[in-house]
C-alpha cells in the first residue's frame, strides 16, 4: 500500500532535555485540525503530515520547531531557556472568560492542587485562608454539616441573605450547602468579589460570587485513568476550661457546702478514686478515608472526563458520621468545521448523613441531656460511667429527677446506637447542557440548560426502649412511648441561559466583545412529614414503619400521628448584555447592564436594573516601561450596582429563593378565638412596598508581576454601600402592629485586600514559592430608623459598626466581700449595675475586621512539603459555656471550672469572685463583658508532605507517575479563646461543634 504525505499520519517520538524525558511537555502541530498534545511520560504520537511544523515546549526550556518531513520517528531535545510567559485564563461567569492581563474584575482564582484530597466533607472549608476577602469559617465541624459561613468583603446585610452567589459550570445554584460536591472534581474556583465581576449577576450577586469549573477531557488525548486514596484520624481539639477531675470538683462543693463534697471529708475526698472522663466517654479518634477514580480520553472531536468518588468522615460521638457517593461525567465537543461546539456536564450524588438532634435544633445547644460536647464538659467526673443497661433501668433509678449527674446518664442513653435515631439522606443531580453555533465567523448563538435537583429524606426517632420515650410514656400513663418523624422534601430548579456573541478583531489594534443573553430560572419545592407517635418496642425497626401503634379513638390524646405538607414555586426572569472593548492589550473597557425581575415583590417593584462600568490599564505595555523589571502592571478601576433578593437570611442548608414568599401579601389564619370559638385572623399584614436591597460598589486596583516573574500580586481598595436594608419599621399600634419588616436603612463596608506571591527559587531542582493575602474591612451603619436597643446585648446604631456588642463593665471583685464589682454609666464602680442603663458600646462585634492566610509551596528532588495558615483577627464572642463552667449556681448538678478553686475568701483575697457572692448569679453572660474574649486566631490550616517518585523507577512498570504523602489539618490554633474552636460567626457560644484536627496518608496513581 502506498502512503501519501498530502493526508494526515501519525508521527511519534520524545521529548526530552539532556537528563532524560520531559513529562508534560505540550506539541502543538502547525497545519492540521487536530494540532494541541500534552504529552505526559515524555513521549508523543501524534497526527501531521509532511510540510507541518512541531512546536515543541516546556516550562524552563527554549521552544523548538522542527518541520514533518518523511520520516515517522522524532527525537526533540530541549535546553534550558527563558521561562514561557504563563498565560491563565481567568473565569467571570456565563461565557466571559480573560486572562489576568485584561481582565478588570476583582478576582482570585484557586486551582484544583489546593482543594483535592483535603479530608473535608465540603469544598469551602479548603478554601479558608486561600483568598483575600473571603472570610469563610466553620460554625460545626460535626461531619457533613451545612454551618459553614462564607462572606466576602463582610456583611452586606443585616437580616437579609449574606450568602455569596455559587455558580457551577455555567448555571447558578440555589443552594449554600456543598456536601454533595465530590472537591476532586472542580478544576477552579473564581472568587468574583467587585461590580466589575458580580453586575452580571443582578439581584443575585450581591454578596459576591463564587464560580466553579469541573475537570474537562483535552482532544487528542489518550486514556488517561487516575486514582487517589486517602486515610486517616480524626481528634477533637481541647478546650482551656480547666475543667476539674473529682477531688476538684468535690473540693468546691465542700468550700461552697453543697452537693456529696459537702458530706465528706478532706480525707475522704483525697481518697476518692472514682474518676471518670466523660469526654472520652463520648468522644474518641475516628477515621476519614476517600477514594477518587478519574478516567480522561479525548477523539478528534469529543473529549470526556468521567469520575467516580466515595468520602467517610466520622463524627467523633458514636452516632454521627457522614458517607457520600458521587459520580461526574463531563462531555465536550465539536463539529468538524469547528462552528458547533457542544458540552454537557453530570454530577450524580448520595450522601446520609447520621446527625445529633441538636445539629439542627438550635434549642437544645445548651441542653447537657441532649449535646454531648456540652455533657462531656459539664458531666460530674466523681460518678462512674455505664451504670445503666437500658433506658428502663435508668428510668427506674432516676425516674424524671434529672439534677446531679442524672443528666449525664441520659446522654450516655441517648449516645447509644437506635436510641434516638437521626439520619439524613440527600440524593442530588447537578446537570447541565450547552450548544453554541457560529453564525458567521464574529457572531455565536449559545444556549445553556441545566437542573440542580436535590432530595432530602430525614428520620428523627425516640425509640420505644430508650429513656426519654420511657419517661415521656410513664408521666402520660400510656402503654407505649417513644415516637418516629419522617420528612421528605423536593427542591427542582431548572435554568436556562441563551445567547448572542459578537466578537471582532479590528486590524490587529482593536477587539469588541458584546453579548445579550436572557436567563430564566424556575424552582420547585414540595415537603411532607409525617409523625407517628406510639411504637412496639418489639417490632419497631428506625425507618422501617414496623411498629407503628394504631390511634385510639377512646383516648384522642394518645398514639395520634400528625401529618404536614408545603409546596414553593418560584423563579426570576433576566435581560442583560455586556461590552468589552480592548485596544491593543493596553486599553480596556468594561460595561454590564442588567434587567432582573423576581416572583417576590409586588408587580410595581418586580423588577430592578443593575450595572457597572469598569477599565483598566496595562502600564507596562507603555513605551517608557521598556526595559523595566515589570512584566505586567495593571491598573484597574470598577463602579457598579448589585441587588439582594434574598432578603430573609436562610437557615444553614436551606434554599434563600424559597422564604418570604408571602411579605407582600396579607394572609388570613384559622384558629380559637374568645370563648375558644373557632375563627379566622389576619396573620400577616401585606408590607407592598417591599424591595431588595440594593448595593453599589467602588473598587480600585493594581495587579502586577515583577523581576522576571518571581514576585506576582494585587492590591485592592474598594467601598460598599447597602441601601434598603431589610429591618424592622415602626408602625402605629392602630395597625394592630408595633413594627412590620420593610426596607429601613444603610450600611457600609469599606476595606483593602492584598495577595502576594514569591517565586523564591524556580529550577528543575528546587521551587519554592511564599504566598500571602490579607484583608481589612470595616463596616458602619449610614442609616436606619431609630428604636430603642438600650437593654440589648447587641445593637445597630448609626455612625457605629453592625452587631456591637452593648455590654456593662466587669472590672473584678470587691476585696470587702468577694462580690463582682462593674462601672455604671457615670464611671463609678458598683455591685448592682442597672441592667438598661449602664450597658455601653464596645466597639467591637463578632465579626473579623481582619482575615488572611499564608504559607510556602516547595519542591526538592521529588518531594515536595506545602503549608497553610489562615487567621482572622478582631472578632470578639461570648464564652456561653466558660459562663456555665464558672456559675456556682451549678456547683453539686455539674462539673465547674477548677479555676473556682481560686475563689474569694476572707482568708484568701484573690481576684475571681467568691462562691458565695450574692451577686454572682444577677448578671448573666450576655449583661457584661466579664465573658466577651476575642475569639481572633491563627490556624496551622494544612501541611502536605510527600515524593513524586521519578520516571525511572517506575519504568516497565504500567504506572506513569505515583505520588505518596501525609498531611494534616487543623493541625493547631493559636487564640485566646478558651473554647474548642475560636472559628465560628455565632454571637455566643454553647458547644459549638469543633473542627477536628485531622492527620491522613493519601496516595495518587496515574496509568
């Protein structure tokens, strides 16, 4: 047969430097279709034909051409050189993609090394630490819980949504929980922080935006099949409590003469050897472990990346835990003239999650039956655990008595397995398909759908045989106790995104980017619960529906079942069209303008409009900058508007679109009236001229990289305006209202952002890079409608900053007596402080002023050792539960602080108040700032050590590279908090799950 070089062969060969092959290295052939190969082991084939040219690079090393004559086999050598000028493609949403040197947004992208194979159930507690403005902390770290808060450039709101906008591949979602996001998929994450980047997102950008882009397949590419395991412990951190063992805490009862220390002696208390830890009772070490399968290949004209991922977290407590399976597929292609392109991507998830009742009930927090981190904390150490078999044999022996250590031993009953059984199951489909078609060689038709589907299938049970039901069943006199809730609710969200593209190219000077889009989006909501109430203990099995006691019409009080359903549709409509104009890469303009309208308001505020203008300056392509060391120096500047139409803050895990549904609206409600008649109320009075909240942003900013690359940052100075607040209004009481929810008020946030980055060493040998990012913000109330907060622990005052805290004065104790002693209003120091009047401002609020993160990224000879440090700094909460460890109301019901032992006495004058004080029980925590610490910190956040083993050991093996490594997180917390966790945007504190600290040992395959 004969081969004719006017069509295409395949062409193989090596690349390679004077030490061996070169992984990675990209080809790009001149003259075919199909022309772009990264190669991965050093070696090519490829497709060209004779008279085409091979490109040939790699990072470091002189570019090489060498032209396709007749032979099939090449040898391509490559010396060091100049480095190759790293062009990164930068993310804004929709199909508005720059590069760092022309875009005019505010952003920070983090790429897939930092984010994958971190032991973390959700992608944003990898992201702490990452990006300047970001502040991202974690109010649990229960496993798989939703109590992550995640604001940039601060608060932008007082009651209404704080929540940045996520969008996943193009299509914006509803959701601010992630758990069913498997990390190892995304690629990039772009945090969009001013109205350059987030206008285009209209009344849904407000808070900023986060967008994300999943792993895609490359064209031309072979099999390529990855593997990543990891395994490891996690530990719950320590407290500084002071916590005391049994001769200390039976010594305080002796000194306070109550409880069993005050029925023993000195000597019998030194003897006392019970001693139990009921931490490790209820805690222990538990294990994390993850398994990602990845799988790419790419045709001539269709590429595919496909993953398959499983992630297990435990909880530490013996009931928790959090078990998830993900499946992604993402799709690309082309026609072979290149006019019609087309991608689909598909996530498919499962996760259940075992939970504690008081992960999503607020009210029990503080409850020692129910949280075991505030049992394990207060239980009394003198009395020993696992006295009781059965909830029976508990309720025999303590009957409803719950002081003393009883309280204790129903949690121990609670913390066994199918005692209270609550688990929650969540089934997800994040899918998306998009077209685009060139009409003419400038101008694109696009058109993008895509579904986020979730459904979450709950049980929460008191099982017949455990305590609480048996309590609960004898004090009603009923034959059985216990009930079982099962929940189910659906949330369908479908978007769709069309198009018009223009670009042109005029004369090689100037470049027109303009585009019109119109997006739609719909969701749907439906939820039942059912309630049984009266279970067999004999055939009753969680979740099963066995057991089940038949209501009796005899008794209508017992064993009678309670049944609930709500149905939600909601949806916005959006016109909107962009404008990017370049002149010779030197010059850029930037303009948005935007048409929204939500389901929310009334028709005469249904829609709003929103926009920004934005341009930049690339100095450095000036003629005086020739010669200079700068590579890229950029000046940029932003203005624009944004809106928030979420103006009901969400509960963690729940969909912001689908609350308030019905402000704007008077409603009327069935119920019993004088007499207990039945009757009809007006419930909610319709608030019409209900809007959203609107935001207006200024930013200024320079980016720049100098000395031949090695040093790369920006700096960034905005300020914020949030108009229309969503805050109370006072109304006449003829109204039959005192106050009704409406727009009232203003709040500002003003700050500067900084990343750096630091080439240090950049070789074959050695790389190493210092990064580092900060962030100020201050934020202050321009206006709002005044009430009186005199009494409140927290208030909102014009001219000062949100959430202060509106504390009384602590300033010791009185040597006299052993009493607390604060300053009241004039200065003087008093006993008894009025509870109203002698609150004053702190100046200070439970939100970081400052946050940032830092830490190096290095590689020598193979291994390689990266760091993370995140901190934040001005943020002061309320130690609830250092309050309840020094409340000597509790000395002989709970465990106190040995700290007590140190207390007043006329003998011993010492500066923490007497146990007898008679004004130690007045003022509780949220009255003074005796329990107000800053709750700033600097977290080890992760360290990553490891060896790349090199191509030659792993040569005539079918492995193409093997990665080993151990790392850790949460490694450790320097803070003054004396809680578990300083990270958390709670005002106060009551056990707030810790994040663990978490050491793994992963490994990575490619064949």
């Amino acid at each position: 047969m004969q081969f004719s070089f006017a069509q295409e062969k395949t062409v193989t060969g090596v690349v390679s430097d004077k030490t061996g092959p070169l992984p990675g290295a990209n080809i790009i052939v001149k003259g075919t279709k199909n022309s772009t190969q990264t190669d991965f082991d050093g070696k090519f084939s490829i497709k060209a034909k004779q008279g085409d040219v091979l490109v040939v690079s790699f990072t470091g090393y002189s570019t090489q051409s060498i032209s396709v004559t007749a032979a099939s086999n090449y040898t391509v050598t490559l010396t060091e050189g100049e480095t190759l000028k790293e062009v990164v493609i930068v993310s804004e949403g929709y199909n508005r993609a720059r590069t760092k040197a022309t875009t005019t947004s505010a952003l920070t992208t983090v790429t897939a090394e930092v984010i994958e194979n971190r032991p973390n159930a959700s992608f944003l507690n990898s992201l702490q630490g990452t990006a300047p403005g970001a502040s991202i902390l974690s109010s649990s770290g229960s496993p798989g819980s939703a109590k992550i808060d995640l604001l940039i450039r601060g608060a932008s709101s007082l009651n209404a949504s704080t929540d940045p906008l996520i969008v996943i591949d193009g299509v914006p979602t509803n959701g601010n929980q992630f758990r069913s996001l498997n990390q190892n998929d995304i690629e990039t994450v772009s945090i969009l922080r001013d109205a350059a980047a987030t206008s285009i997102y209209g009344n849904r950008g407000a808070n900023g935006v986060l967008v994300i882009t999943t792993k895609q397949g490359k064209y031309g590419s072979a099999l390529k099949i990855t593997y990543d395991a990891v395994t490891g412990v996690n530990v719950l951190p320590k407290n500084k409590y002071n916590m005391s063992n049994s001769r200390q805490v039976l010594t305080i009862e002796k000194n306070k003469n109550t409880g069993l220390g005050a029925t023993l002696t000195d000597a019998e208390i030194a003897a006392y050897d019970v001693n139990t830890n009921w931490r490790e009772e209820f805690f222990g070490v538990d294990v994390t472990q993850q398994h990602n399968l990845g799988l790419t290949f790419g045709g001539e004209n269709i590429s595919t990346y496909s993953s398959f991922g499983y992630f297990k977290q435990g909880g530490m407590v013996p009931t928790t835990d959090f078990q998830r399976f993900t499946f992604r597929n993402n799709i690309n292609g082309k026609s072979n003239n290149g006019k019609f392109t087309y991608n689909s991507q598909l996530s498919l998830a499962y996760s259940r999650r075992n939970e504690l009742n008081q992960e999503t009930n607020d009210g029990v927090n503080n409850n020692t039956i129910q949280n075991p981190l505030h049992g394990a904390t207060m239980g009394l150490p003198y009395v020993a655990a696992n006295q009781f078999a059965t909830g029976q044999d508990l309720y025999d022996e303590i009957g409803t008595d719950f002081s003393g250590p009883n309280d204790t031993y129903v949690l121990e009953d609670i913390l066994k397995k199918n005692s209270l059984p609550s688990w929650a199951d969540e089934s997800a489909i994040l899918a998306n398909i998009s077209a685009s078609y060139k009409l003419t060689k400038d101008l694109t038709l696009s058109n993008r759908f895509g579904i986020d589907f979730k459904q979450n299938d709950r049980v929460f049970a008191r099982a017949p045989w455990s305590y609480l039901a048996i309590a609960v069943r004898e004090s009603r006199g009923e034959e059985f106790g216990g009930f079982e809730r099962i929940s189910q609710s659906k949330d369908f969200t479908f978007t769709n995104i069309v198009s018009l593209g223009y670009s042109k190219k005029i004369k090689e000077l100037h470049r027109i980017d303009a585009n019109v889009y119109m997006e739609y989006m719909k969701s749907h909501f439906r939820s039942s619960t059912q309630t049984q109430n009266g279970l067999n203990p004999l055939t009753y099995a969680p979740g099963a529906g066995t057991g089940y006691i038949a209501f009796n019409p005899a008794n209508p009080n017992s064993y009678a079942p309670t049944i609930g359903a709500s149905k939600i549709d909601a949806g916005t409509l959006s016109y909107f069209a962009t404008l990017d104009y370049d002149y010779n890469d030197k010059y850029g303009f930037g303009a948005v303008i935007r048409r929204d309208a939500t389901y929310r308001f009334v028709d005469d505020f249904k829609w709003g409009t929103f926009w920004s203008v934005s341009g930049r300056w690339n100095i450095d392509k000036e003629k005086f900058m020739e010669g200079s060391t700068f590579s890229m120096l950029k000046l940029r500047a932003s203005y624009g508007t944004q809106g928030n139409q979420n103006i009901i803050a969400p509960g963690y895990g729940t969909n912001p679109l689908l609350l308030g549904t019905s402000i704007v609206r008077d409603l009327n409600a069935t119920g019993a009236g004088y007499n207990n008649d039945p009757g009809i109320f007006v419930s909610n009075i319709a608030n019409t001229s209900l809007r959203w909240e609107e935001i207006s942003q200024a930013n200024i900013g320079l980016d720049f990289i100098l000395l031949n690359n090695r040093i790369e940052g920006n700096i960034d100075v905005y300020r914020k305006q949030t108009e229309k607040l969503y805050s109370d209004i006072t109304r006449s009481a003829s109204t039959s209202l005192y106050s009704q929810t409406g727009n009232n008020g203003g709040l500002r946030n003003s700050g500067v952002e900084l990343q750096l980055k630091y080439n240090v060493f950049k070789n074959k040998e050695l790389d190493l890079q210092l990064f580092a990012n900060m962030a100020y913000n201050k934020n202050e109330i321009t206006s709002l409608l005044e009430t009186d907060q005199s009494g409140n622990a927290t208030v909102n005052l014009v001219g000062q900053m949100a959430n202060q805290w509106n504390l009384i004065p602590y300033v010791g104790v009185n040597q006299a007596n052993g009493n607390l002693l604060f300053l009241d209003a004039d200065g003087n120091v008093t006993e008894n402080p009025d509870l109203v009047a002698d609150r004053r401002l702190t100046g200070k609020s439970y939100i970081p002023v400052y946050q940032g993160g830092f830490g190096f990224n290095s590689t020598y000879k193979g291994f390689f050792l990266n760091t993370l440090f995140s901190w934040t700094k001005d943020s002061w909460r309320v130690d609830n539960q250092l309050a309840w460890a020094y409340n000597v109301d509790f000395i002989g019901d709970d465990n106190v602080s040995s700290d007590l032992l140190n207390a007043w006495t006329a003998a011993n004058p010492t500066n923490f108040p007497a146990l007898n004080a008679t004004n130690g029980s007045t003022y509780g925590s949220t009255d003074t700032d005796r329990f107000l610490y800053d709750s700033s910190f600097l977290r080890f956040k992760n360290l990553t050590f490891g060896y790349n083993f090199p191509s030659a050991f792993l040569k005539g093996t079918f492995i193409q590279s093997l990665r080993l490594y151990v790392q850790g997180e949460n490694l450790y917390t320097w803070t003054k908090w004396r809680g578990f966790d300083p990270e958390n945007t709670q005002l106060l504190s009551v056990t707030a799950f810790p994040n663990p600290k978490t050491v793994s040992f992963g490994a990575s395959i490619r064949f």
